[in-house]
C-alpha cells in the first residue's frame, strides 16, 4: 500500500524540481487582492451635480450676435437690478458677452464654504470665450434650491483666429473653458448616511464570487453576521448608530482587500475607429479559419471606330470595359479547444487582417459557436 501511495508522489516530486530546474512554468498563479472600496460604491456617498445659467463679458467682439436674443434680455433684466433704466423697445447690441452655462460637481458630504472647480460652456454663437469674466451665477441642484455661487476669470485652453477672406484656424474648443475653484458651496447636501441602520455596498461589477469574498472579509475582521450578500451587486453591512464609532469602522473597510471574481469574456468593436479589444479571459473552441480578399477591378477605355474609305459609315465612338478579377490566397489556421488570446493575436497577424478582418473572423467564430465571449460593439 505504502509503495502504490509513494509512486505519484515521487513522480510529481520529480515533475517540480525539473520544473524549477528547467524554469517551466507553473499553472499556479498567485491572485491578486484589490482594496474594497476600489470594488464599491457605498450608497449616500456619491457626488451631486449643480447647473446654473449666466453671463461671461470681457470678451472683446467675441460674444454672442444680435440674433441671440435671450442674451440681450439677461442684459437689460441684470442692469435693472442695478438701477439703470432701459426701454422695453431699446435692443442693446452687445458683441462682448456671451450666454453660458455653469456646471460643478459636489464631493460626498462637502460643507458650506468649500470651494468647488466649474466648467463654463457657450449657450449662444459666441466665438471665444477667451479673456472673459463669469458674473455672479447660483448653482442649483435637482430639486431647484440654490447651494453654490460661481464667479471668476474663465480659463480657456483652445484659440480661434478667422481672417478677412474666411479661412479659419480653430485649437481645441475656445467655447468651453473652466475656473478652478470658481464656486463656492452655500449649503449642505443633506445624506441619510448617519442616519440608516445599515451600510450599503454597491458593487460596480456585479459578482457573486466578489460579494462572496467581501462577506467573508467583513465577517471575519468584525464578526460573524454583520455582513450578508443581498445579490451579485450588494452587500449590506450593519454599523454603529455612533457616528465615530461608524467612521471607525469605515477607516478600517478601506484597508481591506480581497480577490475579485472572475469577469465576464468580452470583445469590444468600436466600428466608427476600427478598434478591437479583446479580454484575457476570451477562448475559442476548435475551429479552422481561413480568409482571404477577393478583388473586382473594372476599367474604362474608349477607342474610335472609322469606317472604310467611300462607305456610307459613320465615325463613332466605342467604349470597352475591362474586368480583372483577384482572388488572394488565403491561409488556413487551425485553432484547437481552449485557445487562448496570445495564440488568438497570432494566428490573426499571421494571416495579414487588418482590424475590420478581424471584426469579420470574430463574429464568424461567434456564429459557428466557437467563441466563449460576449460581442459588444459602441
């Protein structure tokens, strides 16, 4: 009995040490944690959008024309709250302001008097927006309220130059420019995070073995329950009703890590550039492929017909048509099951196809049922 047992593991003793000797290599491979919080979002700690309307002036016979009327009333309307009096009939034609819109992004949990980066877009026909100061602008939220108050000096990173006989020479988007900490946060956006009984974790790429993996990381570090998976995209945690208690416990979820669950097979085409992507985890089964381009090429030529002397023919004008059809040789490769991308890349390159060929063979073997990825195209 001893003997049978000794046997396989002497052979497989031997295997490793020719392994290590030769340097072949091994199909283990060490898996790699990731932190947490690089797999999750946790729900009442996201970032809010703001928009407001306002005007940029200071643009020197850069702003909107006359045609943009709304500019001209937000204008008068602003002169007025200032105590200058213009007639309903009076059409001021300005050519240094410009109608824009304003957009800021709130960090979670951002307190009153933080300052926030905007961005400043043209609304009208403005040309440039280069030079141009934002006048004082309120940023509201979803639901209306004002929370932010924007103003300053438009930091533009394209140019625009037009000469007398129209040509035009134009660098990145002059209509569009940024003010770093440009607003200012009035208010709070109000969260229930402190408030709910339990933390939930939001996965950005549904898994069960990567929900799996965090439960048992939460559970083993805190104690048994205090995690459960919901589904494959959350996990729910229970934390303390004490707020330092709960930012305790949040520190120590940022140091965890654990290992992220086998994802999906895909292959991306980008049709309008021509890109293909294709995932580590992408096989094919067996199969044997060969293409090949298959070249119609028609000329026109156009020759005189003259006719004897002393006949009644007349002179005319006969085309020709001349059709060459190639066909190139194409090679055929043979992939065996479980091929992986390196032997893919390959085997692609060998046969000479360019990236819309290789668009072609992927989707063939999709259809013989040869190829364990999912087709995405954008």
């Amino acid at each position: 009995m001893d003997t049978i047992l000794m046997k396989p593991v002497n052979a497989f003793l031997s295997f490793f040490l020719l392994a290590l000797t030769l340097g072949l290599p091994m199909t283990a491979h060490a898996e790699v944690e990731i932190p947490i919080m690089d797999l999750v979002d946790v729900q009442g700690i996201r970032e809010n959008q703001l928009v407001g309307y306002g005007l940029v002036v200071g643009l020197a016979g850069q702003g909107d024309r006359n045609q943009v009327k709304f500019t001209s009333q937000s204008i008068t309307n602003m002169l007025r709250q200032f105590g200058v009096q213009i007639d309903d009939s009076m059409n001021p034609k300005l050519r240094n302001v410009a109608s824009v819109s304003v957009t800021a992004s709130v960090d979670p949990m951002a307190g009153p008097g933080q300052a926030l980066d905007v961005v400043v877009s043209s609304i009208g026909d403005a040309k440039s927006l280069r030079g141009g100061t934002l006048l004082l602008t309120p940023l509201r939220g979803i639901d209306g309220e004002v929370y932010a108050i924007a103003q300053g000096s438009v930091v533009v990173g394209g140019l625009s130059a037009e000469g007398k006989s129209g040509s035009k020479v134009e660098v990145n988007t002059p209509t569009a420019g940024r003010i770093p900490n440009g607003a200012i946060l009035e208010r709070e956006i109000e969260t229930d995070f402190n408030e709910r009984d339990e933390i939930t974790l939001n996965l950005r790429k549904p898994s069960f073995t990567t929900a799996k993996n965090i439960v048992r990381e939460i559970n083993s570090t805190f104690g048994p329950n205090v995690a459960v998976a919901i589904n494959k995209a959350r996990v729910d945690m229970r934390a303390p009703m004490d707020t330092q208690q709960r930012v305790i416990m949040m520190s120590m979820l940022e140091e965890m890590s654990v290992v992220e669950g086998r994802k999906p097979a895909r292959i991306v085409f980008n049709s309008r550039t021509g890109t293909v992507v294709i995932g580590k985890n992408v096989k094919v089964g067996e199969a044997a492929v060969s293409h090949g381009n298959l070249t119609v090429r028609i000329s026109e030529s156009e020759q005189v017909s003259q006719p004897n002397a002393f006949s009644d023919g007349e002179t005319k004008v006969v085309n020709q048509s001349k059709i060459d059809v190639n066909e190139e040789q194409a090679q055929m490769v043979i992939w065996p099951p479980g091929t992986e991308l390196n032997t893919i890349v390959s085997a692609v390159n060998s046969l000479g196809a360019t990236p819309t060929d290789l668009m072609s063979i992927l989707q063939a073997l999709n259809e013989a049922g040869a190829l364990n990825a999912e087709l995405v195209v954008i």
